[in-house]
C-alpha cells in the first residue's frame, strides 16, 4: 500500500529560499551508507517560530513515530524523545554544568501505541494514536487522530492531511490541558491550540508553492506574556535579493529579512558521528539503551545511560534509596529480553582523571573561574573582589583577560560581557592555581601556579574525564577544604541559604577548616551520617541550586600546608595545585544528580555504561568561526547524536542579532557549526576510530535587511484565523475522529525516535 508523507518535521520551512548543500564526497563511504542516507532535518528560527513552537513539536514527533512506513502493519509501540523534539529546550540558557549536559543527553521519552491503516490507493491513510507522558511532573495522556490524502510536493507544499490532538490529565476526573489541530488543505494551513497549558496560539498561511507565501499570526510574547498578533509574508521576486524576502510586520514593528541561506547564520543541535572509512554510524562501546518498568501491574517506558535511569509517569524520587522495590526493569534493545533490578541513591559520586595540555591550547577559550580579583586587574576598575569571573588566556599577549561575568538565577546561567576587558596583572597568579570550568575542554580545568608569570607554550593545564562511583565501590578516605556539605548544613539548607559548611564555604583553594568523608554502601558519609536523601524537597532546588547542590573537590589524602606557597602560616592548608584525581559529590532531584543503575537478575552484574569521551577537534579557518577559527577544542561524545562542547553566544530572537547573554529573552546558541564532512579522531581503550561528523539537526536565522530596500511583491495582509470551534476530542465517542479503545500491545516498540527496530 502506497503511503502518504507528511512534511517532514517543520512547518515553516519554506520561507528560506536554496536547497541544502550535499554532503562531501569521501574516498570510502558507500553511498547506502548511513552517513549518506540518514535525513538531515533543518528549519528556519523565527519569532513566528515560538509561536508554533508547540505545532513543530507535534510535527516532530509525528516524524519520529514514522506512520508512513507502518502501514498496515498493525498496532505497535513507539518511543518519542522529547528532549530532540523541544527546540525550546536547546537555547533556553547557556549549558556550563554537568547537569546542564546530561539534561540533554538523557532521552526522555514518550510512549505511544500507533495504529496507521490504508484501505486503498484512493483511500486516506489513516493514524491512531495513543500517547502517554509526563507534563511539569504530571501525567498527560494524549490521543491524536490524523487523515491524510496527499503528500507535500512543491506546489502545493504541504500535500493534504488533517490532524487533530487533546492531552488530558490522568486521574479519576481527568482534565484538559490542551486542544489543537493541523489543518493542511494543499494551499492552505489553519492551525489551532488551546487550553490551561497551552499558550493558545493559532495561524493561518496560505502558501500557493515553496517560493512565496503569507499569513497571521496570534502567539503568546514569552517577555510580556501578552498575546499578540502579526502577519507576514514572503516571496521570491524582489530586485535586490535573487532569493525573496521574509517580512514580519507587527504594526509598529516592521521587519524584513534575507531569505537566501547563503546570508543566514546555522546553529547544529544535533551531530551524527560515522567511522570515516565506511560510513557506519559510531556509538559508544557501552551506549545507553531503552528499557521498560513494571511496577503495580502498570507498564512504563524509559531510558538508561550513564546519565541515569528515567521513565515517563513513574518518579523515581517517591522510592527510598536502596533496591526499588517490585520494579522490574526488560531491555527493550531487539532480540534482548533480560531483565534487571534497578537500584537507587539519591547522592552521586564522581571521579575525575587528570588529562593535559599546554596553555597555549587555551588561546581565547572562555572559561569560568571563582575567586578574588581584588588588586589584580587593570583597565576595567569594575573588575575587583570575589565573582564568577568569565577569562580567557591571549596568547598572543602572554596574559589572562576578564571577558565577563556569570550569574544564576531559576532561568539557568548567564553571562554578562565586560566593557573594555580588564587584563590580569602578570604576577598575579604566579603562586595561585586556577581551577575552573570550560565547556570547550569538557568541564574542570586546572592551570597550576609555576612560581613566575605564565608561558603559553611551555606552562600545562589539565582537564579531566569523568567516571561515576556507584555506592559499595571501595573508596579511600576523601576530604575536602570548599564547599563541603555536612549532615548539619544539609539539614538546614532552605533554598536561599548556603547548603555548604559556613566555613568551608567561603574558603578558597586555602583555609583552616577541612571535612572527611567515608563510602560506603549507603554512598558518601559525614561523621557517619549518610548524606544522600537528607534534602527531600525538591522544591528547594532553586535558583543557583536548581542544577543540584555538587561539592568542592575531595581528595584522598588529607591536606597539607605543604601544598601552600612558601610563607603560608602554620595551620592553613591547601588542595593540590595538580592533582592526577579527585572527586566531586552531588544531590538534587534530577537524574544526574543521583546514582541510578541497573543489576543482571542473572548474575547480579552491574551494567556498565560509557561516561562522556573526550574528542579534539580543530576549528577550521575562515570568517564564520570568528576567533574560535584554528583553535583546538575537546568536544564531548556522549554516544551516536551527542556530540557537545561547541562555544556559544546568544541573539535577538527578534531580528536574530548578536546580543549580550544577559539581556532579558536572549537566545543563546552554539557561536558556530561543525561543517559536514569534518573529521576527528575517537580514542578508546581499544582502538582509535576516525570519525566523519554531519549535522542531523539544525537552525537557520535569516539575516536582517532594511525594509525600505525591498518592494515585496506578496505583501502583508490580515488574514482569518481558526477558531476553537474546529477542534475535536478524540477519546470522545461521540466525536467524529474518535479513535476507539486503545490496543493492548506487548512486543518490545517498533520504533524508537524515528529508527525502525
């Protein structure tokens, strides 16, 4: 039976003019090859864009249960992540904490059972569906019927389908949180939500071909929480610009844009990762992998990595730390049925091993670093006392600028940029390590003082790679001189207070107070209190907590004020400039911040999961790199999809212009992207696997141009938008598109994000 395809993924398309560039030619690479043949999804980032932010996100994950390549073939299940279909998600803050990655690391999905049915060629193909997830913390389930009779040609550009969705709350009285429809009509678009968690948006466009279109739209403004209207046209007739332009007219607030894609700027949030000799894709030795949950004769679907173990509709916060108790866990990977016992501490314990460089390396790579600049700094007299400090080493000048400052708040992490840069005094960090974050070298640095000022080409700093240490692993005695939680202070933490020892807490790289820690089988002790489980509201996790509350390094061998500068009185002691190891604790209410893992039921094995690897990567020259062109950076390999690390900045979501991260409704977003084809090296214990990259996902921002310089042909005009009295309910049996009981299903899913098993 022939199926039907509806556009794939995003709706708004086809207001960018060009067709993307093919893939560079390899030596070996068949080409049915993955890293030929796997779809390479791009969409245009618009304002419009946050007003149907929730219309592509339905259009993603009706991609990623592939209905079209189901027909007939039955009921069956599948597996939706979420996190890849929530663009809002990606550019929310800037990610500069280990549990910023792993949030988007760890899939998060949702389960569906799909039903896709065509009784002819010159019948409509037919889809029912199913859908369960979880909403800010409460179940929804979804049901979504969808009827289409034409696929998307060039004209008209969307083929024909109807598609019409309700989420309700669970429960005894479920309630509905929201209602829509996608009505695509060949020419024309209607589509409509509604509801208490919805920001009831709606559009029409009428786009007669890819190449000129126009239409209205009404979305919620995210900075005045006001609804607000606007149309927008776009064509491909205009003098000047051999591509058309993109207008988005609010009345007062006229805009024109480029839509050629030479001109528009690309941001990669998704990377696939091939061997470079044939094209296959490249996963972790040990990647994650889904899993299902029974518990209470209820069935959930979830996902296990290194990141943790997480399932829609089932918190795992309301277990006890220890063995879950009546949860089994199946493997859900194809032909695997074993089974496992899933085990829990809500604290986590991280090793990490020294890895080195030179600080030249380093060359104009932002990191953070906190401490005290008091009479350290020139050229900027704001730059003075304790702050989350943005730096920089020019090596060039041979010194370390201040670029920046970091703030947290509950919307995550900013950085302010400093105007003019202050530069760092040459001697002041003669006998002063610096221990800090940089996303680009995988986390934690270390630059170790050298008694004299620092040499970019001669001087070493040290970056570290992460395992975790699950409770019951046999570890030395740990102590720690900042930032050192204890059961007292723990128990007092309120969310605005400090959750640390007060005198630790303000001690840096020195002091006079250190705290010892055991481990065991209840995980990290303080004078033989357990600290996991301590905190048990989660909503104290807040603020510059809401990433979890993570330690200050603990060491295994106890402090010394031999490891001070010479001179330092009697009674202080000091971490170690260059430790080869250390480690770090963490606790919160998310899966990163916890020691999940899975036990063999046959063997009581532990399953062992791949932490994030290292990869160097060399910026290539050229403009659109900016001063990151021909800088080495360690990117990030979380597995196959997870490629991280790549520098960010933010822009006007409004006309898509650079601006200060810390400007109120900024974007942030990766500053460049690695170009398809580009080659790097991935070291294992094993082997080393040359790898090919090519972007899987990404977003064009179309470049701004002055509307006075355009005669648009397809102006702007009002145009009538849907009304609530289009939707329909379908797990109502008195609608029209009621989609009937759902079907009982008990093979493992069919598809998962859009692969078919």
């Amino acid at each position: 039976m022939k199926p039907i395809i509806l556009k794939r993924k995003y709706l708004v398309l086809s207001i960018m003019a060009a067709a993307a560039a093919p893939l560079p030619v390899l030596a070996t690479p068949s080409s049915t090859s993955p890293y030929v043949t796997d779809t390479q999804n791009a969409y245009v980032q618009d304002a419009t864009s946050d007003g149907i932010s929730s219309l592509n996100m339905v259009l993603c994950i009706m991609d990623a249960m592939k209905p079209a390549d189901m027909v007939n073939k039955g009921p069956y299940v599948a597996l939706v992540d979420k996190n890849k279909c929530d663009s809002k998600s990606q550019s929310s803050a800037s990610n500069s904490t280990s549990g910023a990655t792993g949030a988007t690391a760890t899939p998060d999905y949702m389960n569906a059972v799909v039903d896709v049915t065509r009784a002819s060629n010159s019948d409509p193909m037919v889809g029912k569906i199913w859908m369960s997830m979880t909403e800010q913390g409460n179940p929804v389930d979804i049901f979504v019927h969808l009827t289409a009779t034409q696929s998307p040609t060039d004209a008209p550009p969307y083929g024909q389908f109807r598609l019409d969705y309700i989420g309700k709350s669970g429960g005894q009285t479920p309630q509905t949180q929201f209602n829509g429809f996608i009505d695509a009509s060949g020419a024309d678009v209607s589509y409509l939500e509604t509801g208490g968690n919805s920001s009831n948006n709606a559009l029409t466009l009428t786009a007669t071909s890819t190449t000129s279109g126009s239409g209205t739209m009404q979305m919620l403004d995210q900075n005045t929480q006001q609804q607000v209207t606007f149309n927008f046209a776009y064509d491909s007739g205009e003098t000047n610009f051999s591509s058309g332009i993109f207008r988005r007219d609010h009345g007062s607030n006229d805009i024109c844009f480029d839509r050629s894609k030479a001109a528009a700027a690309k941001s990669v949030w998704r990377y696939g990762t091939y061997n470079a000799n044939d094209g296959t894709r490249v996963d972790q030795p040990n990647p994650g992998f889904p899993v299902q949950a029974s518990y209470n004769n209820s069935t959930y679907w979830g996902y296990a990595s290194y990141w943790g173990v997480n399932f829609q509709g089932l918190d795992l916060d309301s277990f006890p730390d220890g063995q879950l108790a009546g949860v089994t866990i199946t493997d859900q990977r194809p032909g695997n049925t074993t089974t496992y016992t899933l085990s829990k501490n809500s604290g986590k314990l991280t090793k990490w091993t020294q890895n080195s460089a030179t600080l030249a390396a380093m060359d104009g790579i932002p990191f953070n670093f906190w401490g005290d600049l008091t009479g350290m700094t020139s050229g900027n007299g704001s730059v003075t006392g304790f702050g989350n400090w943005q730096m920089q080493w020019d090596n060039t000048n041979s010194q370390f600028v201040v670029t920046g400052t970091q703030t947290c708040g509950s919307n995550g992490c900013t950085v302010n940029s400093i105007t003019p840069v202050a530069t760092v005094n040459a001697t002041a960090f003669n006998n002063m390590p610096i221990s800090g974050w940089a996303n680009s070298f995988g986390g934690n640095i270390n630059i170790p003082p050298t008694g004299s000022p620092h040499v970019g080409a001669t001087d070493s700093i040290y970056y570290y790679t992460q395992s975790d240490v699950l409770p019951g692993s046999t570890v030395p005695a740990l102590y720690c001189l900042n930032n050192c939680p204890t059961a007292a202070s723990l128990t007092g933490f309120t969310g605005s207070n400090s959750p640390f020892d007060s005198f630790t807490a303000t001690q840096w790289n020195s002091g006079t107070t250190t705290k010892q820690y055991g481990f065991g089988s209840s995980g990290l002790t303080e004078s033989n209190t357990t600290l996991a489980g301590i905190i048990t509201n989660a909503a104290l996790f807040t603020g510059q907590y809401q990433n979890g509350i993570m330690s200050g390094r603990l060491f295994a061998s106890q402090l010394l004020n031999s490891d001070c500068p010479a001179g330092t009185p009697g009674g202080t002691v000091c971490e170690p400039h260059n430790p080869t190891t250390y480690y770090t604790w963490q606790t919160g209410d998310e899966q990163w911040n916890q020691s999940l893992w899975l036990t063999k039921t046959s063997d009581n094995s532990v399953v062992s999961f791949d932490p994030p690897e290292t990869v160097a990567y060399t910026v290539p020259s050229g403009v659109e790199y900016g001063t990151w062109a021909g800088k080495t950076l360690q990117l990030q390999f979380n597995g196959f999809g997870n490629l991280q690390g790549v520098p960010g900045s933010c822009v006007n979501p409004a006309d898509n212009s650079a601006e200060d991260c810390g400007t109120a409704g900024a974007r942030y977003v990766p500053e460049f992207s690695i170009p398809d084809g580009a080659t790097m090296t991935l070291t294992s214990t094993s082997t080393n696997t040359p790898l090919v990259v090519k972007a899987l996902d990404a977003e064009m921002r179309l470049a701004k141009v002055a509307c006075a310089s355009t005669s648009l042909a397809q102006p702007t005009t009002s145009a009538t938008l849907p009304s609530t009295s289009g939707v329909h309910d379908p797990s109502s049996s008195s609608d029209a598109y009621y989609l009937g009981t759902k079907p009982t299903v008990t093979d493992a899913p069919k598809v998962i994000h859009g692969v078919i098993q």
